[in-house]
C-alpha cells in the first residue's frame, strides 16, 4: 500500500504543545502514585503493594498454622501475577509487615533475619521464610464470599480484590507512611483493643463526640514504647487529622558502685535507628554539647533494648537526661497527617471519620457475606427438599429411572412426571444409593431444618439495621479477645520544654574579672580551704 504524503510509517502525527503533554502526563503520574502506590486505602488500610502480598500468601496456602515457604516464592507469585514492579519493593515490603519493631499487630510471620530496630537490613529473600500471622489471615476472612470487589491483574489475565475484608480495622492499628507527588501520609498506630472499644462505642452510641471517643482510645500507641508528651498534638490529630507529636525514649537512672550512677535507656522513639541514637550520643559527647557520660554499651538482647549509660561521680542525672532528650533523637517529633484514600481520592480524616468509615464498610463487608449465605443456603434447602420428597416417593422415582432410556430422559421424567425442579432432578440423579436408607433419611431433615433456620437468620440480619451491627459488634469483640494486648506507649499530661537552663549543673560559682578584662567562672569548691605547702588556685 503506497502512503499518502505527509504521513509518517507509524500513522499521522497530531501537533500538540509541549506544555499540554507535560501538564496531562504528570497530572496522569501523579494519580498513579496517589492511588496506585503511596496511600492507602481508608477501608483495609493497605497499599496495593501490600494488598498484593497479603492475597498471594493466601493463595499459596500461607495460613497462620501451616508450613513456612521461602520468601522469593512469596515475591515472585507477587510479582509475577499482581505486582510487576522490582521484586526489592516486593520484598521490603513482605520484611516490614513482619517486623515487630515497625507494626503494631504484625500481618506477616517471619521465620530467618526480617531486619532490626539497629538498621540492619533482613537477610536475602532465598534466606528468609514467611507465612501469614494469625491477624494476617483475618485481613483477608471471607474473602471467598463475595465480600469485595474484584478487578483485572496488569495483563487481564486474572483478577485481584480491590480491598480485602479486614476484620481488623489495620488502618488505625498500624499506622501508614508514604510520601505520593504533592502529599504524604504519616498515621501512627493504635492500641487494638482501644480500637475496637472506640468502634463499639460509635456502635452503640452514634451520637459519641471526640470527648467520648478519648476516653477509651487516648491516643496512638506505638510498637517501640516510648512517652507522648503532652496531649494537645493528639487532640489536634484527632480532630483534624493534622499534629504534632513529641515523643521521649524511656529511661531511668541505675546506682552503681563507688557512687557512679547509670542511666539506663529501655524504650526509644518510634522509627528512631537504635545505631544512629547511639552514634548521635557519642558524637555529642565528642562535641562536649553533652557532659557527663564516660561509658556508652548497648546490652539490648531477645528480651528488649537495654543501653547503658555511665555518668561520671558528680554529675547530675537529670541534668545529663535533659541533655541527651535535646541534643540527640531520645526526643523527637511524629508529624501526623491522617491521609488515606476514600473512594479513589486521597482525604485527610479525622479520628471519628476513620473510625465512621471503617464501620460503614464492615456492614457493607458483612451484608455482602450475608446475601452470599443466604443464596447458597436457600440453594442447598432446596436441593435437600427434593432429595427428602424422593425418598418418601423412592418406588417411584426408582422405576421412572430404569424405564427411561439416558439419563437426559431420566431428568425430565422427574421434572415433568414427578413435579421436581431441574436442580432437583440432577441431585436425585447424583444421589448414591446409601442415601435411600432411614438413617440418611434423618440426617436430611436434620440438614433442612438447619438450613431454615440459617435463612431465617440471614434475612433477619439484612432485614434489620440493628441485627447487622450486633454481627459487626460480635466479630469486632472477637478480634479483641484473640489478639489485643496491653498499652506500650505512655501518654502524660505536659511536655517537659528543655530548655538552655535545664542543661546547667545547678551548682555555686565564682566569676572572676582578670585585669585584661576576661571573665572566667569557676565552681566555689576551688577555693576551698587547702592545707600546708599547698600552691592555691591559679587566676585567669
């Protein structure tokens, strides 16, 4: 086929300014970072990476009580069906779910090296090994029931949920980070079991303000400890999705022996490198911006973080605390930014929204369940009534089946002759012989009235509001039973300014004006009184 002039072998060229293609292709990259990559979905609280992951385990059979497998198998049935990314973000991923150090509840169950709180990356992905953690598995429960939507893979080839179930409200229990194009997200995590009080009360009282929710879920909870100073930065989060947090490592002074005192840290702030903290209170002993310390040794094991600090004898512990909380990242501030994605666009929440939202959608999680259920009790009832007609009818039906030709003529004696549905006549069909027996009689009774009390069940739960939130409320309780644990993070009223004062030894001193005019201050016990011989104190 000869081409026509002005075109080009790959078709004709639309002249487009520049500043058009630019515009609309970064406004493209952009949205596929927002909603594809870096935030979270308000619902699940999971990135797709992580979503991807999470339901790739589930489909290698990686539940909570079987058998570990390799990471990589993880990461390339990942990559392979749902994520095609580099397999690193796929592994880091799958590392950070499983670090206890990182989650607050752990969605994965990590077996080998998954990294520590010093920095030390987890081992290779042919070292490691990972199943799904028992919360892990309640992310994705019933997930088989038609309780979520479901879209195209990147090649068409199959399909993958949009969200999963989530039991577990694991936006508020683990917190999220992401940095998108134009906006980040920084949500803390929460207490599971203040959590869940916080949902029943919403619950049981629609009406409940911020003050109400406070009451049982103070305020975030992070899986390193640590003290929240003051609660105004939580209060303004909570209200508006936007604060400030100042959070302090725990630590408490040790006497040891000819009087020296140690100060012995055993919690630090989240996020904070425990190699880094360490090299920050060297360096700032080097620098002299922190006096005090003349031994550092960190005897963190398998039980927790234990770093010791020893002081010189006359130096004053609080003084050295306040030091070490100003000038290294014992203190340091969690900007919080409640940014989760509702519907396809990212939206900064408030505490009472997320925990609203999270409840609208485990209704919406538990009706679809529900409908699913009655569906296939309803299906099942009638089948079973078929087969309980058949036996009481069973000369008959025996002798329609031997006088018809097939079994496609046999199927539609029984429709036609005997008055049975077509699902019905295919049952009776498939029906072993065992079945015609009294004993198995019963048991199909017993199974129909089991079944007309499940559809009953389920209608009521669709039919009425209130039945629905009580399933939603029981399952809820549920969780908290199998997994909440206690509080880490203590939260206390004021925060404690450092300031340049504070860092002073309060002591009584001399200050001196030497004849060139230079001021020196010296501590009064110099001048003590000396005995014979002795040379005195010299000036400046």
């Amino acid at each position: 086929m000869e081409k026509k002039s002005g075109e080009l072998p790959f078709g004709k060229v639309i002249p487009l300014p520049i500043e058009e293609e630019i515009k609309h292709s970064y406004l493209d990259y952009a949205m596929s970072v927002i909603v594809g990559r870096a935030l979270p979905d308000a619902r699940d609280g999971l990135k797709p990476v992580q979503r991807r992951v999470l339901f790739s385990m589930l489909e290698l059979g990686l539940r909570h009580n079987q058998p570990y497998k390799k990471s990589a198998r993880v990461v390339g049935e990942t990559m392979g069906k749902y994520h095609p990314h580099g397999d690193s973000a796929i592994y880091d991923t799958m590392t950070r779910m499983a670090q206890d150090f990182s989650m607050r509840k752990t969605l994965v169950d990590g077996q080998g090296n998954f990294g520590s709180l010093d920095g030390d990356p987890p081992a290779a992905m042919r070292y490691t090994e990972a199943r799904l953690s028992a919360l892990g598995e309640q992310m994705l429960a019933d997930i088989e029931e038609d309780t979520v939507d479901w879209g195209p893979n990147f090649d068409d080839s199959l399909k993958e949920p949009l969200t999963l179930p989530a039991r577990v409200p694991n936006l508020l229990v683990n917190g999220s980070t992401g940095i998108a194009v134009g906006m980040a997200t920084n949500m803390p995590p929460h207490n599971l079991g203040e959590v869940v009080d916080a949902l029943c009360l919403l619950l049981d009282d629609p009406s409940a303000g911020l003050e109400d929710i406070l009451a049982v879920l103070p305020g975030p909870d992070f899986p390193t400890g640590g003290v929240i100073l003051g609660r105004q930065g939580i209060l303004d989060a909570f209200r508006t999705g936007r604060g400030k947090l100042v959070i302090r490592g725990e630590a408490h002074v040790e006497e040891g022996r000819k009087g020296k005192d140690y100060i012995v840290i055993t919690e630090i702030p989240y996020m904070v490198n425990k190699t880094t903290l360490l090299e920050s209170i060297a360096k700032g002993v080097q620098a002299k911006v922190i006096d005090g310390i003349t031994d550092l040794r960190d005897e963190s094991d398998w039980r927790g973080v234990r770093v010791v600090l020893e002081l010189v004898r006359d130096a004053t512990p609080e003084v050295v605390l306040r030091q070490l909380f100003r000038r290294t990242p014992l203190q340091t501030t969690f900007g919080v930014i409640n940014l989760a994605l509702v519907d396809g666009r990212p939206v900064e929440m408030s505490l009472p929204a997320m925990l609203g939202l999270f409840l609208d959608y485990r209704r919406e999680v538990i009706r679809r369940r529900t409908v699913f259920r009655l569906r296939r009790a309803e299906e099942r009832a009638h089948i079973v009534e078929g087969l309980v007609r058949a036996i009481d009818i069973i000369d008959a039906v025996i002798a329609l089946i031997k006088s018809s030709k097939d079994p496609s003529a046999a199927r539609v004696g029984l429709i036609e002759k005997l008055g049975f549905s077509e699902a019905q006549a295919q049952a009776i069909l498939d029906m072993r012989l065992q079945r015609l027996t009294n004993l198995e009689k019963g048991k199909l009774e017993e199974e129909l009235a089991q079944l007309i009390a499940d559809i009953e069940k389920y209608k009521s739960i669709l039919g009425n509001p209130a039945t629905l939130d009580m399933v939603v409320r029981e399952e809820l309780r549920e969780v908290r039973r199998d997994f909440a644990d206690d509080r880490r993070t203590t939260i206390v009223d004021a925060v404690d300014e450092v300031s340049i004062e504070d860092l002073i030894p309060e002591e009584e001193i001399v200050v001196v004006l030497s004849r060139d005019g230079f001021l020196r201050r010296m501590p009064l016990e110099q001048y003590r009184l000396r005995g014979r011989g002795g040379k005195g104190v010299k000036g400046a």
